[in-house]
C-alpha cells in the first residue's frame, strides 16, 4: 500500500515537473521559434510585392515593362485607339486576375477615363533569419529579421533589382498569451 502511495507520489511529481518544463518552454522565445512563428504568420505570408496595371485607357507608348509582359504571357490584349491603346484582359487574363487585387487608393474614378487599377503579384517574402530579438517587458518582445523576395513566373519575366540575393531587413512585435507567443504585427516590407 505504501508502495502504491510512493508510486503515485513520484507520478504526479514527474507530472509537475512537466507541466511546469512546458509552461516555461511556452514562455521562452530564442530565434528558431521566432522564425518559425514569423514564418507562419499570416501578417508575413500574406505579403506580396506588386506592380500597378492599368486596365483601361491608356496613352503609354512604349508599354510598361508589366504591360508588356502580361501581354506577352497572353494575359491582356492591347486594342489601337486614336489617343493610345486600350488594355483589357483575355480570358486567361480574367482568370489569373482572381489572384489580384484593385488598388484602393487608385480606383477611385478618373472622370471620362474608366478602367481598374490592379495589384499584379510578382513575388513573395521567405524569412532567412532573426537576427535579433529584444525583449520590451514579460509579454511583448521584438524580433528583427532578414528576408529576400522570391519572383513568381510574372517576377521572374521583370528585371528588378530587390531580386536575387538582396536582403531586406523588417521586424515584428510578437505577444505572450497563455498558450505561447504569437506575432501581432510585421513593419512593413519593401
């Protein structure tokens, strides 16, 4: 019966120290779990460079480099008018646009000029280190960290310099919760 006693006693000993191995690990936040947490956020994955495509109207001659690139892919075909072109999209267009967005603050109407101003995505982040983390109090720390823009098909087709091997520095505020840290926000990335 002791022994029975004494076992049970060393169970729920060994279940402290666990509970409490666990709690801690949940507190502590080094650079792997900060790279894993920013990795995953939605505030990182969800971020995309972009370039502005006028659908519409357009006096441009020559095309700009995204224009003529759409075009090239047979995104978007280019009608002659007497002040320039018009540039609508094909029907491989229409469906590839499901994946862009309308510019907000560029659709806003032009008077006798109408069209859509879109975000055409042409690349997208991928974490390549935290190179810091500073602690602000008991719940809240940042995280500073490196990233490189990885070109899609239609990036790959642009010359742009932020590709390749660049890298590009950010940061994020992360959060302590009950149950571990979670990023609130990542500064803006250019």
């Amino acid at each position: 019966m002791q022994q029975t006693r004494m076992h049970y006693a060393v169970i729920a000993m060994a279940a402290t120290v666990l509970a409490t191995a666990g709690c801690a690990d949940r507190r502590q936040l080094d650079r792997p779990e900060a790279a894993r947490l920013i990795a995953e956020s939605n505030q990182f994955t969800g971020r995309r460079d972009f370039e502005m495509f006028y659908e519409g109207s357009t006096y441009r001659k020559p095309p700009t480099p995204i224009e003529a690139t759409l075009k090239a892919l047979g995104l978007v075909k280019s009608l002659p008018s007497r002040s320039g072109a018009i540039l609508s999209l094909t029907d491989k267009g229409k469906q590839a646009s499901q994946g862009w967005s309308l510019n907000p603050q560029m659709n806003w109407g032009f008077g006798v000029m109408s069209g859509k101003w879109w975000n055409v995505p042409i690349a997208e982040p991928a974490l390549v280190e935290v190179t810091g983390i500073r602690k602000i109090d008991e719940t809240s720390a940042s995280a500073e960290f490196t990233y490189r823009w990885v070109p899609n098909e239609l990036g790959k087709r642009l010359t742009n310099s932020k590709y390749g091997s660049k890298l590009h520095n950010s940061e994020a505020a992360l959060q302590l919760y009950d149950d571990g840290w979670r990023v609130k926000s990542v500064e803006q990335m250019f």
